[in-house]
C-alpha cells in the first residue's frame, strides 16, 4: 500500500475540534491500514513528529428514507493521531 492511499480523509467534528487543543488530530484511513502505517503517512505527508496512533473501526449505520428505503453507510477506520509538543499541522488551523 502507498504511503499516501492511507490517509483518505481529515475528520471535522466539534470533539476534533476540542482535542485539537492536546495535539490530536483525527483522519479517516484505509480499511487496511495499521498503526505503522499511518504513523509514517503523516510524518511525511504534514512534517510532523507524531507520538501515538489510536485506530478503531466506525460500524456501518441503517438508516431510512420515507417508509420503504433503507440506506447504509458503509464501515470505516478512524485514526486518532498524537503529534510531538509543539507540532501542528495547519491546515486544520481556521476551520
């Protein structure tokens, strides 16, 4: 896998928001990426010196429109990324 399929997304929600604070930022990841994996995607993707790695798996989700169609939202990886003191990546900064 390529040092950059692994990140896919940056994750913006108002608990991001909050741990941004400690140096943690969060990313959606490949489904089989690993904690190596994404440690070395964002070192080099952003120049940072990253600490820890926290992954889990997002369930998929059913849900319904009107009385008949169902809809899922397929199951995602979530990557919760500890960066040095210090270390910021700027792109989050303003949003």
């Amino acid at each position: 896998m390529n040092t950059f399929d692994v990140l896919k997304r940056p994750v913006f929600t108002e608990k991001s928001d909050d741990m941004r604070a400690q140096s943690k930022y969060e990313f959606e990841v490949d489904r089989r990426a690993n904690k190596v994996l994404v440690k070395q995607a964002v070192e080099a993707a952003f120049n940072v010196k990253v600490v820890d790695v926290n992954i889990m798996n997002v369930a998929a989700t059913m849900g319904r429109y009107g009385r008949r169609r169902v809809v899922s939202e397929p199951a995602w990886k979530k990557a919760i990324v500890t960066l040095a003191a210090g270390d910021k990546i700027s792109f989050f900064e303003g949003v």
